[in-house]
C-alpha cells in the first residue's frame, strides 16, 4: 500500500502528537506481532476455509498451489480450494447435510434468550433500586443495538468456524437510541478478523495482545486520521483469494477497494505501562491511545466458543461431518453412475461392425451393423451389492448421532412414544451435547452486560429517557444516567437459561397438568406460547390486571382527589381481585413498605371481600373467615394481619371508589 501526501500539503497531526516514539521502530515491531499472529493460526485458517466451502455447498474442493490458480496472488502461505475438472459422465451430487445440521445447531442456540440481573452492591435499599435501574438500562441498551440480531450472526460464525467475537465499545460522536450523542456500539466479529499470540492460552484477558483487522474503505481512513490511502486488499486482507473461492467466488475478478485497518490492544505491560491501543496499515502507523480505554480493564471483545480443544480455537461440527459428507456424496453419486449405466448399458460390438457414433439415447432407434459381424450386445451387469446400499444408511446414522440431531429434533418421534415427558427426554439428550455451547454464550452474555453497564458509569453524563415495560405490562418512562445505577455493574445471566425447550413438549406437559386439574385452564394459556392463547389469555386477564394496577398505586402512595383509591367499583371481579391482593401481600416488596400503606392494602382486599358477601346475598358467608367479613361497628373492615390496627386517618373503603390512571 502506498500512501498520498497528506491533506492541504499539512504534516499528519498524529505524527506530531506521537513525535517523541521513533515510528519506524514501532512499526516494525508491530508488523512482526501481526505476522506472527497471523503464521500461528494457519492451521485453524485452513478448517475454516474448508468448514466455509462445505457449508456453501462446494462439496468438491481440493487444495492446489496457489500459483496455479491465481498469478497475481503473491501470498503463497498456502494453497487455494479449486474444484478439479471431471469427465461429462462423472456424477457429482451435492445432498447439503452440513449446511442442514448448522442450520439446526443455530436454531437451537437462538431459541431461548438468555434471562440477566444485576446484584446490588449491597443490602440497601437505594443499592436494590439502583441494580434495578441497571437492569432497565441494560434492556434498553440491549434493545437499542439489536442485539438478538448481532448475537444471532456471532453464532453463525462460532457454529461454522468454531470460535467468534462480539466486539462492544463506546463512540461519543455517535447518537445512541434515545438520541443524546454518544452511544455505546457493539457489532459481531468473524474468527477471520481477530489474531492472538498464544494459540495454547484458552482465555482471551490472558493474551499478551490482540489485534482487530477491520475493512475500511479510504474514505473512512481519510475521515478518521486525515491521511489519504490506496486500496490494498478485497476485504481488509482477510477475503482473499482462498476465502471467496471457498464461497465460489472468483477473486482474480473482484476489485482490491478496501484498506486493511488492523488495531493491535495490549495489555499493560514493562512497554505500555497502563496498556495502549495501536491502530496502523501496512506501513504507517494511524494512531496511539497510551491508556486503557475503558474503565472494565478488559479487552473490549467476548469470546464466544462452539466445541472446547483445549486451546484458544474451539471446533466445529463440520470438523468431523465433512469426510462423512463426502463419503456421503460419493455413494450417492455411484449409486446414480450405476442407475445411469443399467437404464443405458454399454455395448459390446466387433471393431469396425456398427458407427459408433450414430448410437445415441433415442428412444426406439435402429442400429445398423455391417452384415457377417455379430450384433451389439449389452454388455452384463452385475447387481449392486447389499452393503453399499446399507452404507448410505450407516453414514446418515453417522451424522444424526455426531450432529446430535435425530428423528426427534427434526420433527418426528420414534413409534409409540407419544408422552410429553418421554418427547422432552428424548430431545434434552439431543440437546445435552450443546452444554458447552450455551455456556459460553451466557458467559458471552453476562460479559456485555458488564461493559455496557461499565460504559454507562463511566461515559454516561447526560439523562437519557428509556421507555420500560413497567409492573404488570404497563409501559413506563424514565430518565437514566449513571449516577442512577450507584456503580452497580455486577451483571449475572441465570445459568440454564439459554438452554433449548421444545416448545411441543412445553405445551404437551402443560395440558398434561390442566387434565390432571393440577392447575385451573386460564392459568395454562399464559404458559401455552401459542399466539391465538396469548390473546385470550389477555383478554380473560383483565380484571388480574385491574388489581395488579391497584397494587402499584397503593404500594407507591398514589393518592387520587386526595384520597387512597382502595376502593372496589361496583363493575370489580372481587374473587379475582382477591386473589391478586393477597397474593400481593405474599411478596417481598409488601413486607418492605410502610406500615400505613400495608393497612390501605389489607383494607382495600376485605372490602372486595364484603362486595362478595354483598352479591351473594347469603348472610351465612358473613361468617367465612376466608372472607374477612368481621367488621368493626362502624362497618370498617379489620385488618388481616396480626398486630396490625386500623389507621382512623384513612378513609373508609366506599363502593364504587376513583381508579386512578396506569402509569405511563
């Protein structure tokens, strides 16, 4: 790469802000960290070209020398896949297994999202309401940069080369989601783009360093550092030749219009005491930052990992489906040579008796041959054996028991097994060889969501209003900055939480549960996950939700033309309400409010409690202690709880009482 005289005829602000280094020194050193790193993981480079080429369905490859191929390649590191010529007859049948069972590996990782908290820094209260507002913010922030997306395309990479990186840091030019400038960005990383020293070192914070090659086109190069650069590579150096190839794409025909951009971050060390990020191209160094970044200390990538080696690199499936796959491919295609010979057979015919060439697949077509010379005759076949047809099915049992996909995960369930209990059995086997996998992507997880928490205690100065779906479904907004979560960064994804359930054997046990009247059939159709039963279930929770509002306006003193609305309409369902404000007072959250709010609550429930000896017209439920029907003199209800007593500054629960509005 050659680089142009620097804008308006000015010197390279970073050259005279970095003057005191010796640039060349620097470079050099740089250049060798990159070239060792790259050398070191050529081995894995190599799987991940051939796991790329299977997935796309060029089953055919070979690797050939690359100055057979492509001349005006000059890295000869190692060979280029091409797919060798073959005779017109030849058969080569592509049935794409491996893209099948990384298309079921993904699905499952992706179903289930992973379920995170905060932990408060302490037992206090304000510490509790601040891990809260971490918790809203991390959703937000989660939402904001559609992560599901970004999550779903870093495991595509992880399942097919066996490792991938989620990159997160901070930009201040940018304007995040809720439009203030500023905004923390995180994009998925393909294996391709990261290097690292030390193949044998398992974790990532143990690395020396790493660095990030980016594909950048000149303009931004000439944006960011005001330097003006010429295109050196088809993407970053890392689509090359053999990348695209293994994708059938023709490298000698695609246009070199990216510059390679390569970020190296150490760690502090005796050079860097308090770490620097280094970004560079090929022969000038861009910029130095001689300090961490970030306030979390860590590199700002997530490793996410697929099937654990010991080392750096995990595998992936297609590591040992690929020479099943060919064999695979190579019977089937035999078996269709065969077919193709026995509904055509080759002849036998005396040199010189018939035109060769006149032979054709006509149907019904006359073949002369010269008199005194025998016929052309079929020359005998002989009958395909037995075992190369069993074959076929060995192989096909082969890939289900390596790819942990059997007849159950695609759909179907052996004969006779119909109970829930039995299909989800049989797919958590299935499902079992996966732990590793979503492990690591609740490690994956749980490590962003301590960077984005940090980002925001150390970048977040400005309120940012975030809309959060509040208690009870009802939407909320807030304004957030970082004094609101107190430091609490400490981000916990649930374990087990990303694990894959069938959503058939979830909905088979449920119904399992309602004929066994374990629980009511409006309970079922929460937990049914079936769009048609989540309206219904909306629609039949109504008056739940109604008391659930109540319970949020009383817990947080929430007072309508002065007064406590505690009491019940005259359209009120009071069995439901009942049930939803007792078990209200059954929580956490009600042991901790003020003594006068429990009383309002407890009142409030013995008033619906009255409305139902009211409408029953039944003096004999006036005694149903379940009712809370004792009443004072004066008609007011007692409270429930032992040792509580009724405050005379609150006003009686009246029928027909003012609902104050959701919050909004």
């Amino acid at each position: 790469m050659t680089l142009v005289e620097h804008q308006n005829g000015q010197p390279n602000p970073v050259e005279l802000a970095l003057s005191k280094r010796d640039h060349s020194a620097l470079l050099q050193k740089i250049n060798a960290h990159y070239g060792k790193a790259k050398q070191a993981r050529l081995v894995y480079e190599r799987q991940w070209y051939v796991n790329l080429a299977f997935y796309f369905g060029r089953h055919y490859v070979q690797w050939a020398g690359a100055a057979s191929l492509d001349n005006s390649i000059s890295d000869t590191s190692f060979s280029r896949l091409h797919e060798p010529a073959a005779p017109p007859w030849r058969v080569r049948l592509v049935t794409n297994k491996s893209r099948a069972i990384i298309r079921g590996e993904h699905s499952k990782i992706n179903k289930e999202k992973p379920r995170g908290f905060v932990i408060p820094a302490s037992t206090d209260d304000q510490d509790r309401i601040a891990a809260s507002a971490a918790e809203n913010i991390f959703d937000a922030c989660w939402r904001g940069l559609h992560m599901n997306r970004c999550l779903r395309r870093a495991t595509f990479w992880k399942l097919l080369c066996g490792t991938s990186f989620i990159k997160d840091w901070y930009d201040k030019d940018k304007i995040d989601f809720a439009g203030v400038k500023g905004a923390i960005q995180a994009e998925p990383v393909s294996p391709f783009n990261i290097l690292i020293p030390d193949t044998q070192e398992e974790e990532l914070e143990n690395q020396a360093y790493v660095i990030h090659v980016l594909a950048k086109s000149a303009d931004w190069v000439r944006d960011h550092f005001k330097v003006n650069v010429q295109p050196d590579s088809y993407s970053g150096g890392l689509l090359e030749s053999r990348f695209l190839m293994s994708a059938g794409i023709t490298s000698s025909n695609m246009p070199k219009d990216y510059v390679a951009v390569r970020e190296c971050h150490y760690k502090p060390c005796s050079e860097w005491p308090k770490g620097a990020v280094v970004t560079w191209v090929k022969d000038r160094i861009l910029n130095i930052s001689e300090d961490w970044p970030f306030e979390h200390g860590d590199y700002p990538f997530t490793k996410l990992e697929h099937i654990p080696t010991g080392r750096f690199y995990g595998d992936s499936t297609l590591v040992d489906i690929i020479p099943l796959q060919r064999e695979f491919n190579r019977t089937r295609s035999q078996l269709i040579e065969a077919k193709n010979r026995m509904a055509k057979p080759q002849l036998a015919a005396v040199r010189g008796s018939i035109d060769v060439n006149k032979i054709t697949s006509e149907p019904g077509l006359v073949v002369e041959y010269k008199a005194g010379y025998a016929a052309p005759a079929p020359i005998p076949l002989q009958n395909i054996p037995g075992y190369v047809i069993q074959e076929y099915d060995r192989i096909q049992k082969d890939m289900d028991d390596i790819s942990s996909q059997h007849e159950v995960t695609r759909g179907s369930v052996p004969p006779g097994v119909t109970a829930a209990t039995a299909i989800s059995y049989l797919q958590e086997q299935d499902d079992s060889k996966l732990a590793p996998t979503i492990s690591s992507l609740e490690e994956g997880v749980e490590r962003l969501g301590k960077h984005f928490l940090s980002h925001v205690k150390q970048f977040w100065n400005a309120q940012r209003k975030i809309n959060v779906i509040g208690e009870n479904g009802a939407f909320e907004a807030y304004m957030f900055s970082k004094a609101n979560i107190r430091g609490n960064t400490d981000f916990r994804v649930e374990a087990g939480s990303a694990t894959p359930v069938s959503r058939a054997a979830k909905q088979a046990f449920i119904m399992e549960l309602v004929n066994k009247q374990i629980i009511p059939p409006d309970k079922a159709l929460r937990y049914l996950n079936m769009g048609e039963t989540a309206k219904l279930y909306e629609e039949l929770q109504l008056d739940a939700r109604q008391a659930q509002r109540e319970n949020v306006k009383l817990s947080k003193k929430v007072k309508v033309g002065g007064q406590w609305p505690f009491g019940p309409n005259e359209f009120d369902n009071h069995q439901i309400h009942i049930m939803e404000h007792d078990n209200y007072c059954k929580t956490q959250e009600f042991e901790e409010l003020e003594d006068e709010i429990k009383i309002a609550i407890r009142q409030h429930a013995n008033a619906h409690k009255q409305g139902v000896v009211a409408a029953s017209g039944n003096p004999m439920l006036a005694n149903d202690p379940r009712l809370g029907a004792a009443a004072a003199d004066n008609g007011q209800p007692i409270p429930q709880d032992a040792g509580e007593q009724a405050d005379p500054n609150i006003p009686s629960p009246a029928m027909g009482g003012t609902e104050g509005a959701a919050p909004i």
